[in-house]
C-alpha cells in the first residue's frame, strides 16, 4: 500500500467519525473516490443510516467515478434492506476500477458478499488497509441479526 492509499483511507475514517452513533442500526461508513490522484467524490453514511458513503461519494464523483479508486471504511453492501442497490452494485455501475476496503462488515447486508460481488463485477478489490484504524470506528457496532431464510 502506498503512501497516497494510506492518505486517502484517514481521509475516508477521518469522514466517518462524526457520524458514529448518529446513523441508527447502520454503522457510520466514509468513502473517497480517488481519480488520477484527485478526489473526485467523499461522503459519509447520513444521519439516521441512509444515504451510504458510497452513495454520496458517487454523487459527487458523477462521471469521474469511472476508472477510480474508492477508498471504504467498511466492506460495502451487497444487499440492502430497503430494497435499493446495494453499495457494491452502484460502485460497479459508476465503473469504478477499484475498491480498497479497510474491514469486512458481519451484517447479512455483506458478510463478504459486497466483496464477492465486487470482485464478480471485474473490480480490483484490497482488504485491510488501516483496518486497526478503522476497525476503532466499529467497536460498539452490532450487526442486525441474520436475514430469515427465503428473503
């Protein structure tokens, strides 16, 4: 991991920080979207849960998105709740190139399917940058209960 990775994830937890205990069953995520050595896009989870990190960060990023690099705080969903896109599909969708992942997230929302549905979707997937780091943004986090089966 390089220097410039090292950068943008602190910026990424850094984002995360403010939100902690503030976004309801969903932890408290920060995403920076990385292009050409430039942030395109930063966000991080909103104030009751919703909208995700990454969400707000390909907002800002718009077409820029493609071909970046998106630095998370937490292994990005691979299915939602409500129903909406999960995480790891928008980041696909935007033609984001990479995704470096500080920890993996045990909610059935991903529990490594954010990951495998990155790396299905042909993106560049690096887990564990500062996950210590990051891992002290997550330790009152408890992840809701397992979905019933046939959901």
């Amino acid at each position: 991991m390089t220097e410039a990775d090292q950068t943008h994830m602190r910026r990424a937890i850094a984002l995360a920080r403010p939100n902690l205990g503030r976004t309801a069953e969903n932890p408290s995520v920060g995403c920076v979207i990385v292009r050409d050595g430039a942030v395109v896009g930063e966000g991080a989870t909103g104030i009751g849960g919703r909208p995700h990190a990454e969400e707000i960060a390909l907002l800002a990023a718009g077409p820029a998105a493609q071909g970046a690099v998106a630095y998370v705080t937490l292994e990005p969903c691979g299915a939602r709740s409500s129903g909406a896109p999960a995480c790891a599909t928008r980041l696909a969708q935007a033609g984001v190139a990479e995704v470096v992942v500080a920890c993996q997230d045990a909610s059935p929302y991903a529990d490594g399917q954010g990951l495998a549905r990155l790396a299905a979707a042909g993106l560049t997937v690096r887990l564990g940058l500062l996950a210590e780091e990051a891992q002290a943004l997550y330790h009152a986090y408890t992840p809701p209960p397992a979905r019933p089966s046939g959901d």
